[in-house]
C-alpha cells in the first residue's frame, strides 16, 4: 500500500476556506485516494474519494495532481464543527484487498 | 436507519475478566472491521471480515477472537482483559461502489482495564 505524508496540524479561520495537503509519491495506478474525519471522541466519518479525477460531494471538493502524487481536500466555508482529525488514505480497490489503514492524520483547528 | 450499532458504550473491567464487544449493522455491508484507538493515536485494525463465515488478522491482533455470526452482526471478544487493552474501540462496515471501499463507523465503545 502506498503510504501517505501529512502535516501533524492546522488552523484556519472560520469561514474561509481550509485546504489540506497530503503526499502520496508511491502510489500505484489502481490506488483510491480516499479522505476521513474524527471528531473528538466520535467514530472516523467519510468525506470523500478519488482515483484521477477531481471530485466535489456537499461536504469537500478533492484535488488530485496529475501525477497523482499528491491531493488537496478543501473545505470550502469552515465552520468550527469542522475541527477534527483529517485522514488521507490510498488503497487499492475491492479485488486488491479491503483494509483501510489509518495514520496518525491532520488536526484541523477552525478559529472564530 | 440506524447504520452501525456498537454496544456497549463504556465499559471498566478487572484484569483478566472476559468481555464481549456487539457491533451490528444495518445496511447489507459484506465486510465488518473491528478498530481500536488508544489516546492520540490514529485507528489500528484489530480483525476484519470480509463475508460471512470469514475472518482474518488485521495490525494488532494479539488478546482478542471475533465472531461474524450473521452478515448483521460482528462481535469482538477479550478473553483474559489487560491494562494494555484499554482503548476505545471501534466497529465499522464497508460499502463498495465504484471499486472504492467506503466505511461507516459506529459510535465507539470505550474499554477501561484496571
């Protein structure tokens, strides 16, 4: 599985929009690019995922380089419920295997 | 629609009691996951069964046997609970569309061993 890079922390100020980086250098043409939060205490939520394409959901837009080793999720108005942990994880699909491992993550603080 | 039900939400227990942990979900999911979660650390994977009637090893599997009695239901057993299983605990199902695995995640179930 490829592995992916992200930076411990954030901030951003509430209403603007919050991007967050992730590298992935190694990933493999078959892999997903996928994004989950964690707010505190509460189980890991789905936001969104991508294999090439950009893709847009009501929660997040995903920006995926064109040589696809790195992506962007942005937030496009955070709110302070936004505050969280961010995971990017990249998988393979269903015939590949089915475990999504998480990282240590993102701590995405939006400030009044 | 309930998603992913874990019970119980909180838990203290002695040094080598047993516990069971449920986790049913209602959406016609193949695959359940069993996760754990010590303070500020990001999810392990203790077990996962990708149908019914299997089950494989994830990360950290040592201390723990799981049991997939139906497509529904997914349980997570302690046999001879330790401090180091302290955590909370976290059971999922996976959705597959487009050839992505999405996971739904129930609410946790916290695990204190004194």
């Amino acid at each position: 599985d490829a592995k992916t890079t992200q930076p411990p922390s954030m901030d951003c100020a509430e209403g603007r929009a919050a991007n967050l980086p992730c590298n992935h250098s190694t990933i493999s043409g078959n892999e997903y690019v996928y994004w989950y939060r964690q707010i505190h205490s509460q189980g890991p939520q789905y936001i969104i995922h991508g294999l090439k394409n950009n893709e847009t959901n009501e929660m997040a837009s995903l920006i995926i380089t064109e040589d696809r080793k790195s992506s962007t999720l942005i937030l496009p108005h955070a709110t302070l419920r936004d505050t969280a942990v961010y995971y990017c994880i990249v998988r393979a699909g269903e015939e590949y295997g089915n475990k999504l491992v998480f990282g240590a993550g993102t701590i995405l603080r939006v400030k009044s | 629609n309930a998603g992913v039900t874990q019970t119980p939400k909180f838990q203290v227990l002695k040094t080598g009691q047993s516990m069971t942990l449920q986790c049913a979900q209602d959406m016609n999911h193949n695959s359940m996951y069993w996760y754990r979660q010590d303070p500020g650390m990001g999810l392990r994977l203790i077990y996962y069964s990708a149908s019914e009637g299997t089950t494989d090893k994830g990360e950290v599997p040592n201390g723990y046997n799981v049991s997939r009695l139906n497509k529904r239901e997914f349980s997570l057993r302690l046999e001879s609970a330790a401090p180091s299983q302290t955590s909370v605990y976290f059971c999922a199902s996976r959705l597959t569309y487009s050839g992505a695995n999405v996971l739904t995640f129930g609410a946790g179930s916290r695990l204190t061993v004194l």
